[in-house]
C-alpha cells in the first residue's frame, strides 16, 4: 500500500471525477457502430479451486482515491477479499461504462482506464493487468441474446472495475471481463438481464457490480466544503430501504424505488445505481445477505457492499 496520504479536499480539483458521474454517457460510442470480433479460439480462463456456486457481490467503490488510500473503506476492501472464493472468472458491471446499448469487452489484454481528471500522478500510473476473456464474454452475449449484446474491443477496465479489484485481486490472476449499462432501459429491464447472467454463477464467474447506493455529488462535494459531513435524512432511509429490499429479495421493490423522493436524491443520474440491479438480478431467493461494508463517505455517498450468497 502507498504511502500517499493526499488532502481529502483535493478531491474537488477532480473535475472529471464530478463530470464522469453527472454526465452519465462520458466515453460512450456510437452503438451502430459494428462491433470488431476478437481473435477466434482464445481463452484466458482459468481452472477454478472450488466447485462451489459462486457469490454475487455489489460494491461501492466510491472516489477513484480508494485505489491508494488506506481508509475504512479499503481496509473493507481487503477483508472482503478473504471472504470470497477464487474465481474462474469476474463479470464486472461498471457504472463508468453508462452509454446506449449492451456491449461486453472482448480485449485479450484489457487496458486499464484511467477515467477521471485531477488526481495525483501516483493513480494515473497504476495498472491492473488482469487477462480478459473471449470465451467469457461470448458466453455473456449467448446468455443475453445477440440482437441485445455485442463483443467489443475498445473499451477496458475502467476504476469502477480495477480500483476495488485492486484490493480484492491485487495479483491481477483472474480474467476480468467488463458488460456495460444500457442507458437507454428501465430499471426492471436491468434486474432482468441480471438474471439472465445468473447461470455463470455455476460456471466458476463472480458476477460484480460496481456503483453505489447513495450518489448525489453536488451534496457530498458541498458537504466537504462546509465541513459539515452530518448523513441526510434522504440518504439514510433510502440506504435503509434498500438494504431491506435486498435481505428481503424483493426485487420489484429495487426496481421502483429509484422513482421516490429519497431515490431522485440520491441519485440525480441513475449510473450509480444500475450495477446493483444486475448483482440483485443474479441472486436467487436462497442467497444469504450479507453487508461486508456500510457506512457513508463525505456525508451522503453510501459506501455500502452486498455480498449474496
């Protein structure tokens, strides 16, 4: 771990930190562009160490920082590594890759994307230099049908995949294939093809979601600024509420709450909140729930982690 304890102030100077989770479709692609096959008959994964039905985990990776800090949360990071059986696979949802339309990285060799702007040079150099997957990322597009989801190979992995793996995975030895958010559905529609994704479960493949249950930057950078990190009313109860729907499966319930009072203010774009539909689409009625991290960071952004299964 770093030595590198920068100003936790020094967080507003990241502009595209801000931009990249209000403006939601940052780095997307023209979806007709035609999608570019990776090489035939390649495989990167690897022969699993249990054959055991794999987890599903959400995580909330909060500001790209965590990657080199060493705070609460990424002490929480680290123990949730220990609970967590070897992978064949990771199948990451990313709320970084928000764009119109279901496109699955087929890189042999994923870039790490350094997606943000006025950081330390000490992030930008960091690399996670996981193997991809074709024959995963094949395996996902035959899951969600071809006419929805398509093999692509410009895209990597961006820090709401590797700045939590590099805590969970630091050896970087697992495949790591990223599916990204289509901008264009509604919530029920994501919680459905999380379900479609829930076979890889038996497959040796940890399905990740990465965002976060609370999201609202305006507040939490205002909330830095005045130094007044008191947890509002609306991000506390929709927290609550959603931990509850999630010991309780209800996925009809997830589907729906981002239209209340508290879940318009916590999340003025619904980036953050999508990748925990596909882990909550993936786990079935007989997954145990569990909340290996809780806690809010700069006031209202919920740091919460859901471990199911």
């Amino acid at each position: 771990m770093s030595s590198y304890r920068p100003d936790r102030r020094s967080i507003l100077k990241a502009a595209a930190f801000g931009v990249a989770s209000t403006l939601p479709l940052l780095g997307c692609r023209d979806p007709a562009r035609s999608a570019r096959s990776p090489q035939e008959g390649t495989s990167t994964m690897t022969a699993t160490s249990s054959e055991q039905r794999m987890p599903v985990l959400f995580i909330g990776h909060g500001s790209p920082m965590n990657a080199i800090e060493d705070n609460t949360w990424t002490r929480g990071f680290r123990s949730l590594a220990g609970q967590l059986p070897r992978p064949k696979a990771i199948l990451s949802i990313s709320a970084h890759w928000f764009l119109p339309g279901t496109f699955v990285t087929g890189n042999e060799h994923p870039p790490t994307i350094h997606d943000f702007g006025g950081f330390p040079r000490e992030l930008y150099q960091m690399q996670y230099p996981a193997p991809g997957s074709v024959e995963l990322a094949r395996r996902v597009v035959k899951l969600l049908g071809p006419s929805r989801a398509s093999v692509q190979d410009d895209w990597g992995l961006d820090h709401g995949t590797w700045t939590v793996l590099h805590h969970l995975r630091p050896a970087a030895d697992v495949p790591v294939v990223q599916l990204s958010i289509d901008a264009r559905l509604a919530p029920s529609e994501h919680l459905a093809l999380g379900r479609a994704l829930s076979g890889l479960r038996d497959e040796g493949v940890l399905v990740m979601g990465s965002g976060n249950v609370t999201h609202n930057l305006r507040h939490a950078f205002s909330s830095m600024r005045s130094g007044d990190i008191t947890i509002p009313r609306w991000a506390e109860s929709f927290d609550q509420d959603v931990a509850r729907a999630l010991e309780q499966h209800d996925g009809a319930f997830l589907a729906r709450v981002i239209e209340t009072d508290a879940g318009q203010m916590s999340h003025p774009s619904i980036d953050h909140f999508l990748p925990l539909l596909y882990a909550a689409g993936a786990a079935n009625d007989r997954d145990a729930v569990r909340f290996p991290v809780s806690g809010f960071d700069l006031g209202s952004l919920s740091m919460r982690s859901v471990l199911l299964g």
